[in-house]
C-alpha cells in the first residue's frame, strides 16, 4: 500500500477518513483480537460476570485554554462520553501527562484544577497517574491522556453502531459545534471574535436517563467529537448498512457558529462537539428520547435531526430547505487540527 | 508554595525527588481520593467483587529504537509491570498515541509491529486505542500512552510499599541499570559503544509463580523504572518506616554497564530498568524466593541483594566491600531524561 510508505500528516489525526484507513491499515492489522476490531468508543470486557467498559483518548488541545474550557475538562469529559458512548457508567479515570519543559506550574495547577473540579462535577474519581517532561521543543506545552473504566448494565446490552434500523429516528443532545469554533476562536491567528463558549459537559447521567427510560428501544449512542456529527453519522450507515437522512432545517446550530464557520468555509457538521451525544431510537420512542434527554441537565436543547432509511445503505443524506438532498461524505482532510 | 511558582524541568520527569514533589504539592492535593492516595504503581477497586488494579504510563523514551527494544514494547511490558507490581494478572491494554506530523508510518508500523509482539507474548491484548496528530516541532516523533487493567488475586492483597518488616531480604529479579544504559549508548551525541541491551520484559508471569509459591509472605514488589532500584528501595524504606540496608558486591551489575556508569559518573542504582522487579519477602522464605525467581523466565540472574532493618528507619544503606556503609539517597535531579 503506497499510504504505509508515507508520512504522518495532520489528517491522520482529524477523526476522518486518513484516520480510518491509518486503523485498518497499521493498527488492526497488528493488534487484531475481537474486542478492538469492534471499533467502538470503548471495549467492553467480561469481569467476574460484569461488563467493563475500557477507554483510552489523549487530548493535544491547542491552544490548551478557550472559552468555556480547557485541556483539563475537555480531558475528563471526553473520556467519561467514550463511556457513555457504550452505555457504561464510568467508575473511574486515569491522568497521563507529558510536558514541556519550562511549562509554567501556574498553567499545570490551572489545568489540573479543571480536572479535579469536572471529575467531581461528574462524580467520577481519577485514581491512577503518570508523568513525564519532554525537553523544550519536544512537546507543545502539555498533552493529557485520560483513560477510562465503567461499566455497562443489562439496559446497554444492545447498543452498538451497527444497530440502526430503517424507521428509527436520530436525535443529538444539544447545539452543534460549539466545542471547535470556541477553539478556533481561542486561536490569536484567526482574529474573528464571537460569543461561542465549549460544550464540554459529562453526558454519562444523560445516558443513564435513557436508558432507564427507553431501554433496548435505544439503538446506538456516539458522542460526535472529531469528524462532527457528519463523521459519527457516516459511522452509523456504514456498520449499521443503512441510510441516514438528516433534515438540515432541524439541525441545532447556535447562529454565532454559523457565522463563525461561514467565515472560515466549514461545515458545522463537520466541527467537534464535546459535550453532544447523537443518539439513534426506535421511531415510535421520538418522543419519550426526546423528553428524557431534555429533562437532563445536559440536554436541555436536545432536538430530533433525522431518520434511518433503508436505501442507500451506508449513506448519510441531508434535506435541503429547498426540498433538495445532497450526500454529505465522512470528513476528509484536517480542516480543524489540534481540537481536542 | 516557591515550586509552584516555578516552571517545570526535567526533572519533574526523573522519577526522583521533583516528580514525588510535583505529585504531592499538584496533583494530590486536586485528585485527593483513597485509590489514588496509596500511590502505587496502579490503583486498586473494587469490581463486583473482583479487585480491579487500573494503571496508567506515558513512553517519551528518546530514541525510539535501542538496543534490545523499542518505544513500543517497552509501553506494553512497562505497563504490564506496574500492574504485575501490585500482584495483578494483567487482562487488557489501551494504547495512545500522540504523532509529529512528517513522522515516517514506516516507523509507525515497527513500533506497533513490536507493541502487537510484546502483547502476544505476555498474553495480555491491546483492546482500544486513539491516535492524535500535532504539527511537525509540537512533539518528537511519536509518544505512546498504555493504561492497563488487571486482576488481583487474594494472594495478593497484603502486598504494599509499606509492608516491609525488619528481617526481611530484599531481591531483584536479575542485572540491574540494562535499560538506561542501553538507550543511553543509542543517543549519537555519547559516542560509547558497548554490548548491552535494554531488559525490556513482562514479569506478571514471575509475580505469579512468587505468590503461587510464597503467598502472604511476599511483602512488597517494585519495578525498578525511573530512579532505578535506589529511588524503589526509598520509596519501600519510607512507606514501611524501615532501613533497608544493600549489600553492594550482592548487586548484579554487568560489567558493561558498570564501564558505562563510571564513564558516564552515574551511580547504576539510580539507572532505569523495565524488566526487574524488586522483591521484599520474610526473611525465612528468601532461599524459596530466590529459587521461584530463578525458575522463571525473566529471573534467571535473580539475586538477594540486601535486608529489612529496624533502624534507621525511612534510609537506604549500602554497605561497602571496604565494610562502610553509606546513605543512599532518592534520586536527586535527572542525569537520564526520557529513559521511558
């Protein structure tokens, strides 16, 4: 393959396609067993007859502080979602840290502050840790590794990205995109200024609402972060061997995001969210998905965005205001490096 | 506090005095919780029943290949170790990587070519993973993550640092200081070449024949890493309010890397190793001890190097071949930057 010959470049690390193709050509290839090649937010393990979920993500934010956020919750939000994302209840976390010499201790305590507080926010202790310092110039600051374990109950057992129907229908916990156009914001190179804060929150309690509610009538959770909802929903069509269709009118997108990304020629479907679950329902349950995620506390825009078709299977699809459709593609190319 | 003001160095990474500085004056004090408190080298929980040993270690080893290994199996056996030293049998990996932009994937795939190896030959699967991207001069190469979850046994629940008693020996598994040495001679700028490879190896298959064998009456087991034997064995004095006191001609040391060390004025105490565990039993089961290392695959060179004494309690002594003895102190500064 030419691509094993190359190099690493930035879109190897969008969350779209270069980074698929770089998993199924280096990494399952080589580490080939069966809870990885499901290729879900987490593997989920058999201990003693419990289902443990296990999750790793390490976050290269930069820069590492933005509106509403910074490395250190980003870190631990997004590490509980890759476990809501299976439908666990995370019990616990791990704290890795590589730095760059000189790294002010002031900036370390700010971002390590933001962990302990969005840990206990979440109810979720970090218990183990790590760390090493690179010399200046080796690194960028500080980099963060979460890694997760949770687990998952009885009501879970079901949700997987290949469990779409044709009929279900598919909601998202909130406004889109807000996480990446905050960090572009934070970026001094940009010069735009709008009022956009992250959405890094913790969406294991909505999660756990859902499925206490809806139980196997919840088909397939994804917490849209690199890639956007597109890439997440791209996912789903493809494992699932469906059609999804997506009414752009009922899309939740905060207008300062639409301004920011009309600017810069981005599609918020494509920018990172850290704090959006997309979650696929049997349709007759619309309503009861989309009462249960409003009532949370992190949900309280929740909005129904589409639905899963039959035909073309492995697409996503999206209704044009204009009463046109055009297909919307996994994303390719990096047009957001660095994002979380 | 006049530290938290400062910056960080790189020492702050040794393993040494600024690292057990920066983790009691940052990060306890932000994460305080039970788990994470007893600062072994994976935390401990509770699983339905099952004790859980969660752990977790970032790779910046510079270079990324040496002798006798790489980045990547030195991520996986390391991790397997910090659960092997807390009694676990190792259950599942996760593997995170951070990569420079222009990073050869030529390089890549050695890397997970010899992380896949190392799993399959320590039993132990790498279930879930996440790769991240930053631009070309933000990072060096590649660094890797490893978090990994293990079961504890109930022969191993007495086992902690502080659990050392007057009377006591102390082991280690085989030649110490390979590892620090070996990536020591693959940095260009030394030009010294000598024979020797890093110990790079899984030993939960040695921490299992000694629980098997010894049971209640292993007291506590350290890998030597960062620090090397001299930082564990004041980690092991402290906890336990103990003296331990080392018999210097007992310690095993290769030639090479003895020429090396004094070459270099480093002391092998403090050099890392990623394949020896340091071992504290009763003092009547030392001869068993000592010959169950020996059985096993990795503990061939095993050796009695020392003893548990009453007092001074909190030091690590060295007795020499001229009959004095000397305070050996943690290590102090970090003469060896990125042994891991």
């Amino acid at each position: 393959m030419t691509a094993s010959r190359g190099v690493i470049t930035l879109s190897h690390g969008s969350g779209g396609k270069a980074t698929h193709n770089l998993v199924e050509s280096v990494f399952l290839p080589a580490f080939s067993n069966e809870a990885l090649s499901r290729l879900g937010d987490a593997a989920v393990l058999d201990v003693g007859g419990e289902l443990l979920a296990f999750t790793t993500d390490s976050f290269v934010v930069s820069p590492l502080f933005f509106g509403g956020g910074c490395l250190g919750d980003l870190a631990v939000n997004g590490t509980i979602n890759d476990l809501a994302a299976c439908g666990a209840q995370p019990l616990a976390l791990s704290a890795g840290f590589v730095i760059e010499e000189g790294f002010p201790i002031a900036d370390l305590e700010r971002i390590v502050g933001a962990m302990s507080k969005a840990a206990r926010a979440a109810g979720v202790p970090i218990v183990t840790g790590d760390t090493k310092v690179v010399e200046r110039g080796k690194g960028d600051g500080c980099f963060v590794n979460t890694s997760g374990i949770g687990i998952v109950g009885p009501l879970a057992s079901g949700l997987d990205a290949s469990s779409a129907k044709p009929g279900d229908v598919v909601l998202v916990s909130g406004p889109i995109g807000d996480h990446g156009t905050a960090v572009l914001l934070a970026r001094d190179d940009l010069g735009i200024s709008a009022d956009v804060v992250s959405d890094t929150a913790p969406l294991h309690g909505l999660v756990a609402a859902l499925l206490a509610s809806l139980g196997p009538d919840v088909h397939v959770l994804r917490d849209a972060t690199r890639g956007g909802v597109a890439t997440v929903l791209n996912e789903i069509a493809s494992a699932s061997k469906v059609a999804v269709r997506l009414d752009e009118s009922a899309v939740p997108v905060r207008p300062q995001v639409v301004g920011v990304c009309e600017l810069l020629g981005i599609d918020p479907l494509y920018v990172a969210c850290e704090g959006r679950m997309v979650v696929v329902v049997a349709g007759e349950r619309a309503e009861d998905a989309l009462g249960t995620m409003r009532s949370s506390q992190s949900g309280s825009e929740s909005a129904v965005i589409g639905e899963v078709e039959e035909q073309p299977a492995g697409f996503l699809l999206e209704s044009t205001s204009f009463g046109g459709s055009r297909v919307v593609d996994m994303l390719v190319g990096d047009p957001l490096p660095r994002i979380c």
